[in-house]
C-alpha cells in the first residue's frame, strides 16, 4: 500500500508526487532518497530532481510545474510504501508554520459565538 504523508501532499503539486510514485515503480528498490530543487532555464524556472538509489545517484528536469525545495524519502517495508518529508531546516520551518495555521484554525472552529452578557455603549467622538 502506498501512502503519502501529509505535509508532502500540502506542500508538493500532485503531479509532481505521481512523478515520484513512477520512479519509485520503475525501479522496485526499497529506499529513495529525491532532493527537489529549482533551476534556471532561459526565462523560466523549472524543477530539477536528483535520485538517489542505494549509492546509485542520476538526475532528471521535470517542466510544466511550479518548482518546490524539498528533499522527499520513499521507504519500503513489505508491501508497505511511505513517502515523507525530510527535515530540512526550510522543511522544518514550513511544516512549524503550517502546523501554528492549522491549530489557529482548529481553535478558532471550537470556539463558539455567544452574544455579549451585557450592552454596549459606545461614546461619541468629541
């Protein structure tokens, strides 16, 4: 089973997750290591991604996506596939900011709206 954390699927296009799913297909190998990066191309920034197969390292650009800096490890353990986030300190920094969103929201979900126990006068501008 296949499963993709999270904090890979907030922060990296989808089609970009699928490209890595490929990979991942295509060579069967137990662990992955994918450092996202973008690069220059003319006008355009494009996203280049370097694989990293049990000492075994080639590289690939991907156009068409709006490039991420990541770096993404796919673990194999049976039949279970995990793909997560490594934790750079801008990873770390993204996923700390992502969380304080996240439960600023919750928070503000839970509490409920009551109206004021008592009136409210307001004076006038003098």
């Amino acid at each position: 089973m296949r499963r993709t954390a999270e904090i890979c699927s907030t922060f990296i296009p989808p089609e970009i997750i699928g490209h890595l799913w490929n990979i991942v297909d295509l060579y069967g190998e137990d662990s992955y290591l994918f450092v996202l990066t973008s690069r220059r191309l003319g006008d355009r920034s494009i996203q280049d991604i370097r694989i990293d197969i049990d000492g075994f390292s080639f590289h690939h650009s991907v156009l068409g996506f709006s490039p991420v800096n990541f770096t993404v490890s796919v673990r194999r353990k049976g039949n279970d596939t995990y793909m997560a986030l490594v934790p750079s300190e801008k990873a770390l920094y993204e996923i700390r900011k992502w969380q304080r969103i996240k439960s600023a929201l919750t928070f503000f979900e839970k509490k409920p709206c009551v109206p004021s126990p008592c009136r409210t006068f307001l004076r006038k501008a003098s």
